[in-house]
C-alpha cells in the first residue's frame, strides 16, 4: 500500500465519479504519496499547520497508470509518485488522520 495525504478540500476539488485527482494533475505532472512510514515526515514537512488531515490508502497493485519511485531532493529520501488519475478501483479507503 501507498500513502496520499490531503485535506477535505482538496478531496473536494479532486474527486471524479471514476478518479481522483483532476485540480491536482493541472499543477504538476504526478501525485504524491508515501509508504506508511514517511506519513510523519511528510505531515511534518507539508501539513504541520493543517486543522484536518485525511489518509488516502491505495493499493498500488491495482493503479491503472504508471507509479515511480523518485528521489526528493531535499529529503534525498525515495517516493512513490503517480504519473495520471487514480482510479477509485485502487483507493482501499480514505480515512482521518490520527496520531
């Protein structure tokens, strides 16, 4: 499983009947995830100040378009990235972040 991170309104302007992530792709060409064990580090880095988090879990297995795993470079660490829409088929469940 993957990991997408995002707030209520970004589901808002994001879900289609069949996919997500439509406002999203118009401003960079991929999607952003993580592995379960960067979900901190990425909650720290981009969403320390967010009142409500929410957790997208997707099971790579079944996305219909191309998934990288690409380098930051800031963190120099590796992430999962999402070239395309995700198809609902592979969002297993969206639920709220707790800590």
């Amino acid at each position: 499983m993957i990991y997408h991170l995002l707030t209520p309104d970004k589901l808002k302007e994001n879900d289609g009947p069949t996919h997500y992530g439509y406002a999203l792709l118009q401003k960079e060409p991929f999607l952003h995830c993580c592995t379960k064990e960067q979900i901190p580090y990425i909650i720290e880095r981009f969403y320390a100040d967010a009142e409500e988090l929410m957790v997208m879990e997707i099971d790579e297995e079944i996305l219909d378009v191309e998934l990288k795993n690409e380098v930051d470079p800031v963190s120099k660490e590796s992430f999962p990235h999402i070239y395309g829409l995700i198809n609902k088929t592979a969002i297993q469940r969206i639920s709220p972040w707790t800590n």
